[in-house]
C-alpha cells in the first residue's frame, strides 16, 4: 500500500507554474523539471552523468526500474484512496474489492486525489532520471515525444 506515514496531502503546492508561463520568455516547464532533476541527482546524490560509463548507466537504470515499479504500485493502491485501504481495487479478493466498479477519481477524498497525484509525481522523478542520465534534453524529449505520437496516430490510421 502507498506509505501512509509519508503523506503528501498536507504538502505546500505553489503555483510556480503560472507564475512561469506569465515571465516573458520562461515557458520551458518541461526543461525546468528536467534540468532541476539532473542538478539533484549530480548535486544531491553525487551522480556524473557526463562521465558514467555504460555499465554504470545499466545499474543506474535498473534501480531507477525497481524504484519506478514501486511508485507504480503505490500509485495503484492510491488510486483506491489511501484513508480507506485503497488496495481493494485491485485485490480482487477483497471485500470492498466490488465498490470500486462505479466510483470516479472524483469520489476520493481531495487528500486521496493529492497522494495518487503525488505518487505520479514520484515516477516522474524516476522518468526523467532516465532521460538526464544519457544527457536527453527537453527540446529532445519534447521534438522526440511529438514525432513518436504522430507516427503512433499514423499507424493506428494503418491498421497497425
């Protein structure tokens, strides 16, 4: 089950984002998640990504893998709602395991919507871990991410 004793709920959330996108000429949100999980891992962790071989990538991966399967399932028992045992909506031998088939992510409580959130927010810590780790850049990742969805739009056009 996702760490009750590490709650996010109470957590401060600043707009930064607005306050962003309304500086002229700052609008790189995704840069700035980028950039500001490269210089943690460097500055925090002690992580030189510049200078890692690719072996040391390979271990780097595998436990960011293991870390982002874990936030995965957090997010699975938080989807469920965290102040009520959430897990029942996937345990399917639960006995609450059959309330879930008509509640929306709105029914949650605003602090059960939060934590799921935050769970997200976790794993991408754990993605962009990957992407600072050979270098990837936003304008890379952003470029990548629109040509990939388009030729994915075009295949499915394709009968793929």
């Amino acid at each position: 089950m996702a760490n009750v004793d590490n709650s996010c709920a109470n957590l401060n959330i600043e707009d930064l984002h607005s306050e962003r996108l309304n500086d002229p000429g700052q609008t790189d949100t995704l840069g700035d998640i980028l950039n500001l999980q490269a210089e943690t891992q460097k500055n925090v962790y002690g992580y030189d990504f510049d200078n890692m071989t690719l072996r040391q990538v390979m271990d780097f991966w595998a436990m960011n893998t293991h870390a982002m399967i874990d936030e995965i399932h957090e997010a699975t028992d938080a989807l469920g709602g965290i102040s009520n045992g959430g897990n029942a909506i996937w345990k399917r031998w639960k006995k609450d395991y059959p309330k879930y088939a008509d509640l929306k992510f709105s029914d949650l409580s605003a602090d059960d919507q939060i934590e799921c959130k935050f769970e997200i927010v976790d794993m991408l810590h754990f993605f962009m871990n990957y992407a600072a780790s050979i270098g990837m850049t936003p304008a890379e990742m952003y470029n990548m991410y629109m040509s990939k969805n388009q030729e994915n739009r075009e295949r499915q056009k394709r009968g793929y």
